[in-house]
C-alpha cells in the first residue's frame, strides 16, 4: 500500500525554502522520496508515521507527496510559499515616546500582518492594504526601532 500523507505542518514557508517542516501519516518506513510540488528535498524518517524535512525553493500551493517501494502518495496535502514581507519606507520616522502616534509603513507581501512591532512593543495594525499598513504607535523608550 503507497504511503499516506496526513498533514504537513507548517503548512506555508517562504519561497527560499529551508522551512522546516513535519509531513505526518503512515507508510513512511523506508521513503525513497519527498517532493513539494515537483522539487524534492532531503528528509528524516523519523517514524512509519513521521517525516521531517526542510521545503526546496518554490512558488504557488503544491503538493506534498512521498515516495516509497509501494508508491507514492496522492492526498491533497498542500503547501504554500509564502512571500516574506518587506517595508521600502514609513512615515513619520519619529514619535512621541508616549505613543499614540498614526505611522504609516509602505512595502510588499504585507496583506494579512497580524502584528506589527515598534522594538519589543505591539503596535495596533488600524489599516492593511497589502502594500500599506497603517498603525497606531505603541509607547517607548527614547530609541531607535
């Protein structure tokens, strides 16, 4: 019987690749293969039931799937690359240190941030448009952040 694949977890990694990821389900004793879509990669039987490995670089949604003597398998367990925010600017580039303060961060890849941090401090995220965040600054030493 072709090797079941569960879940993988993460289920999303940047598109560089080298997340590290456990593929779970059954079958896995002596795996010839892990693919992400059509890259394979190294991995770690680590049980029947467990497999570690570090995702290849990659695009879009694909497949996870794993290869043994008995075949290969085909759940539609999918992983999601993922590209990794950046900023290009924010302005203003200063605040009061009691916070409180609108502070509008400019980028890429930022749709869906779920937080936003000044130093150690949470800002509240008012606005996400995907290229542009808007936030309420939180308070903070003098410094810079």
């Amino acid at each position: 019987m072709a090797p079941v694949v569960t879940s993988v977890s993460p289920a999303q990694g940047a598109p560089a690749g080298g997340t590290s990821v456990s593929i779970t389900g059954s079958g896995f004793t002596g795996a010839t293969q892990v693919r992400f879509g059509a890259n394979g990669t190294n991995f770690v039987i680590a049980s029947d039931t467990l497999i570690t490995a570090k995702t290849p670089a990659g695009t879009g949604t694909v497949q996870v799937t794993v290869t043994a003597p008995t075949g290969t398998s085909n759940q539609n367990v999918l992983f999601t690359y993922t590209p990794v925010p950046s900023l290009s600017s924010l302005a203003p580039a200063s605040g009061p240190t009691s916070g409180g303060n609108t502070v509008t961060l400019n980028g890429a890849n930022l749709s869906g941030a779920t937080v936003v941090m000044f130093g150690a401090n949470p800002a509240t995220i008012l606005t996400d448009t995907g290229t542009q965040i808007t936030v309420i600054a939180p308070a903070g030493a003098p410094s810079s952040v």
